[in-house]
C-alpha cells in the first residue's frame, strides 16, 4: 500500500531531551516535507527537501532539524524540545514539485513537551 | 497578513444543500491551488486540486479560481453529514517548492 508512515503516533517528552520523529514513503516521491499544526494557526511548514542531501527551512524551521539521507526517510530531529513544540506533526510527500502535484500526509505524531 | 486567509466558521449547512467555501491568498506568483479535508484527529486528504481560471468539477465538488481577484472556492453539492470536517485551502507557487496553507474552514452538515 503506498503510504507515508510517521513514527511514533503519540510522544510524550521532557524539556531538553532529544528525540526524532521518523517518516518514510514507499511511493518514491522526491518531494518531502514537515508540518506542525496547531489551533487558531493551522498547518505551518517547518522544512521541506526536493531531494536527497537537498534541504530547506520553511515558515518555522528554529528548534528543528531534518536530514535526507535517502530518498524514502525524512527524519524530524528535535535537538533540545521545548514546550512550545507540543503540536501535531504532519510528514508529507509528493512525486515532484508540489506546485503541480499534490501532497501525501503521514497519520501524524501528537507530541507533547513538559 | 497571513499568506492564505479562509474563514474559520463554523459553516452550518442543512443536509443537501450547498456549502460555499472561500479562501483568498496574498502572494501574486502562486500558481496551484488545493482543497484538502480533515476530518478530526486525521491528516488532510486530496479533494481537489486547480491550476487555471474557471471552474473545475469533480463528483459533487467543483473548485472556482480567480487569479485576477486572488480567490479560490470550493462548491459541495448536495451536502452531507459526512462531509463535516475542516477544510484547507492551499497555494503553491511554481519552483518555490512551498505549499502554504490557510488555517481552515471548519464546515458542519446538519442532518
């Protein structure tokens, strides 16, 4: 079944420690991207790659990393989380420019920072 | 000025009717265009995409582009209870690689 599939669903972590959300597609999408979503604001974009070892900053790229070793994997690393992180993440891929074909999205990682 | 404006609602349409959703965007270069919906606690999903002027059907939807008016619509047709969720509008603009979306429209069909 092609798929996008973001691990874990649900994440519960303290201020500062480390942690990555992973997220993988099986479509062999080039484009892949990361969302946060949260009330009032919706879906912002945090960064997005177009292809391997290629990355760029969204909206809101401060307090994230990401990294594109291969072409299925965009990880989501969060270095030090704060409280401020606690959102509803969203991975996202799609076959080429988004601007002309539209976006896969994960089920999505409820993460909550105390 | 947010980049993609849409309405929060709620929008309360009575089962088969019509429901009228509307997103306007600021940035002149977007060129594409998308209606996502979510239901809640589940990632968006694909209805409908446009890319030129006019109207574009599918099924019960029909999605109107304005370029000139920096406008987007979405028409749902005969309307139904499982149509409630929040709708996203979405704009992309061609080599930016970036797909901004509005804060949603949140549409409830009362049976």
């Amino acid at each position: 079944e092609a798929q996008v599939t973001q691990n874990p669903r649900y994440l519960i972590t303290v201020t500062g420690k480390k942690l990555t959300v992973t997220c993988s597609q099986n479509m062999n999408h080039e484009y892949m991207s990361w969302y946060r979503q949260d009330p009032g604001l919706g879906l912002r974009q945090i960064y997005y790659s177009m292809n391997v070892e290629v990355t760029d900053k969204g909206d809101v790229p401060e307090g994230y990393k990401v990294s594109r070793k291969e072409k299925r994997n965009f990880p989501l690393i969060l270095e030090s989380p704060s409280p401020n992180q606690t959102s509803l993440y969203f991975c996202a891929s799609s076959p080429r420019d988004p601007s002309n074909s539209p976006l896969h999205f994960g089920n999505g990682t409820r993460l909550t920072v105390t | 000025q947010k980049e993609v404006e849409q309405n929060s609602g709620p929008l309360s349409v009575p089962e088969g009717a019509i429901a009228s959703l509307n997103c306007t965007y600021s940035d002149r270069v977007s060129q594409s265009f998308f209606w996502y919906r979510q239901y809640s606690g589940k990632s968006p999903e694909l209805i409908m995409s446009i890319y030129s002027n006019g109207d574009k059907e599918d099924g019960r939807f029909t999605a109107q582009l304005n370029k000139a008016s920096q406008y987007v619509s979405l028409l749902i047709r005969d309307s139904q209870p499982s149509d409630s969720a929040t709708y996203l509008c979405a704009a992309a603009s061609g080599g930016y690689q970036k797909v901004t979306f509005g804060t949603g429209t949140k549409l409830q069909v009362i049976p």
